[in-house]
C-alpha cells in the first residue's frame, strides 16, 4: 500500500486544537495534488491522489514517518515535528503531462 505523510511542524500556529485535523477525524476521505511547473509548458505535469488520511497513533509509524520526512526536509532532522504526523493512505492516482 501507498503512504504519504505530512506533519504538523513547529511553524507559527493560532492553536495547537488544528482545525485540519479535527476535518481528518470527521471526515477522511481526501484528495491531494502535486505539480510542476516550467515556463515551457509542454514540461507542465500533475498528480492527483485520493485516499483515507489518519492521524498516525503509534510511535514505530510516527518514527518511520518523521524519516521519510528527514529525507525530503533535512531541517526535520535537526528540528523535528512535534505535532501530530497525518498519514494518507492512498487509493488512487491519476495524473497528466504535457
């Protein structure tokens, strides 16, 4: 199975009570896109994924994740996360280029 994941950073926030996760826990069911864009448009690309997103509960997956996420955002790995960590596990994707 796919998994994407995304955390919830030390980044200012109004509150610590997000209303994007509380939208997770009512609602699950989410789409995610991706993009490149080049001035030279026959280099334009997307992807779009939808899937059932959660919020991580146990420290091996929480662990895994924030590596994932070490090796996309270095800054993670002298600064982790320390918010709640999203997993998304993807269903479906499409996409096109041009």
């Amino acid at each position: 199975a796919r998994v994407a994941y995304w955390a919830v950073d030390r980044k200012p926030k109004r509150s610590t009570d997000l209303q994007r996760i509380r939208n997770i826990e009512e609602n699950p069911a989410v789409e995610f896109v991706v993009d490149g864009y080049e001035e030279d448009w026959e280099r334009l690309w997307w992807v779009r994924c939808s899937g059932t997103a959660r919020v991580v509960d146990t420290d091996a997956e929480r662990r895994s994740a924030l590596h994932e996420l070490e090796e996309k955002y270095p800054q993670y790995a002298i600064d982790p996360p320390d918010g709640p960590v999203v997993a998304i596990d993807i269903e479906t994707c499409e996409g096109w280029e041009g």
